[in-house]
C-alpha cells in the first residue's frame, strides 16, 4: 500500500512540466540548478509531488516579494519626479 501511495506521488518531468506550466526544457533545468528536487532513475528524473508543491509556493512567495519591490521602487521613482 506504501509502495503505491509513493508511485502516485511520483512524476516525471514531462507530467511536472505540465502541471507548472513550464517547458520540459525549463524543468529539467530547474532541476539541475537544484532549485526543483528530483532523482534520476535509469534515463528519467522523478520529482516528488511533495517538492512540486513545496518549489510552487516559494516561486511564488519570492515572485511576491519581487513584484512588491518593484512597485516600491516605482512609487519612489515617481515620488522623485522621475519615470
């Protein structure tokens, strides 16, 4: 029963880039930037549903804060009489 829990909660990259998205390309190469988790089985990489989700919320977290600064740093470009 283990075993199956762990099967579904295995993905391959193509199923990963699906479901973020992204390019096959663009995932594979998150995960060797180990920003995305996985582990190479035979010719495959399989990242833990678990790690997917976990990577999600902090690409979002940090799109947050970067969208936030962004924003205060045009307010004060605005503030200064500037574009």
């Amino acid at each position: 029963m283990a075993t199956q829990n762990l099967e579904r909660s295995l993905l391959t990259t193509v199923e990963t880039a699906k479901k973020i998205g992204y390019t096959i390309q663009h995932t594979r190469l998150l995960i060797r930037r180990h920003k995305l988790p996985a582990q190479k089985v035979g010719r495959d990489w399989l990242i833990l549903e678990s790690d997917l989700h976990a990577y999600v919320d902090e690409a979002r977290r940090v799109r947050g804060a970067d969208a936030l600064m962004q924003s205060l740093e045009k307010r004060k470009t605005l503030e200064r009489g500037g574009r």
